[in-house]
C-alpha cells in the first residue's frame, strides 16, 4: 500500500515538475505568435494578390511569418519590422501606400470624390426645384367678353 502511495507521489511529482517547465514556454509561445500574427496582418504577400501574411498558406509566407518571429526574438519593435519588408519586398507588401508624395492622393481622393458628388446633387436638386416652381405657376384665365359676364352675373342673381 505505501509502495503504491509512493508511486503516485512519484507520479504526481513529475507531472508538476513537468507543468513547471513547460508552463513559462507556453506562456512565452502564444504571445510570441500572436505578435507574429498581429503584424503579419499588416504585410501582405507579394506572390499572392490582396492575401494578408497572416492567413497565406504559400511557402513563402510560412517563412516570412517564420522571418518575423525571428526578428522579433532578436528585439525588433513592428515598426522596425515593417521598414525591413518594405525595404526588402517594396511598398506592394504594405496593406496601404505610405502617406507621403503623390501617395495622398489615394486618401485624399474619396473624400474628393464625396464633395464633388454632393455638389453635383445639390445643383441638380437647385435646378428640379426651379422647373418644378415654373411649371407650378397658374395659367392665365381667358378673357371673358364684357357682355357674357354681365349675362351671367344676372343669372346667378336670379337664382
């Protein structure tokens, strides 16, 4: 019995000496990958069109990822890693173009865009309300002749 008592001490003093060593790896391990994973979400791959780093399943893209935890075990901040792809694969890795040059216009153009169609609808709105006033107006009563008011002014009096 108290052999048995020993073995399950035994036992249950691995499995806690086991859960000691492995529990700061597995800490360490996902914030490690999701830092990876965070800022693979900003790099797309240059060999796939519009894929995020993060969901690639390319060779390529493994390493990249593979590339980037690297960097960062080495104290590479995002930024940092984000200047090294830019620099390495070009803007096309960036999930948009750098806010300088002739760059702004891709944020400044929507907007541009947005103005300009209103201004198109208010003027045309301007003019519908304008047509709409003209063909309000009422027509112009004929005439009557002199002689037909007064014949029909002595019949509504008769009555």
């Amino acid at each position: 019995m108290q052999d048995k008592i020993i073995r399950i001490g035994g036992v249950v003093g691995v499995l806690i000496a086991a859960l000691l060593i492995v529990s700061p790896m597995a800490a360490q391990g996902p914030s490690l990958e999701n830092e990876v994973n965070r800022i693979a979400k900003t790099l797309y791959c240059p060999v796939c069109p519009n894929t995020p780093l993060d969901v690639c399943t390319t060779k390529a893209c493994e390493d990249w990822r593979a590339e980037i935890r690297q960097l960062l075990q080495e104290g590479k901040n995002e930024q940092q890693i984000r200047e090294y792809f830019l620099a390495r694969y070009g803007p096309q890795v960036l999930g948009a173009p750098p806010a300088e040059g002739f760059n702004w216009l891709a944020y400044l153009f929507p907007f541009l865009l947005i103005g300009v169609g209103a201004l198109v609808a208010w003027f045309t709105l301007q003019q519908w309300s304008r047509r709409r006033r003209a063909d309000v107006t009422p027509p112009e009563t004929p005439e009557i002749p002199r002689e037909y008011a007064e014949r029909i002014r002595k019949e509504l009096e008769e009555r």
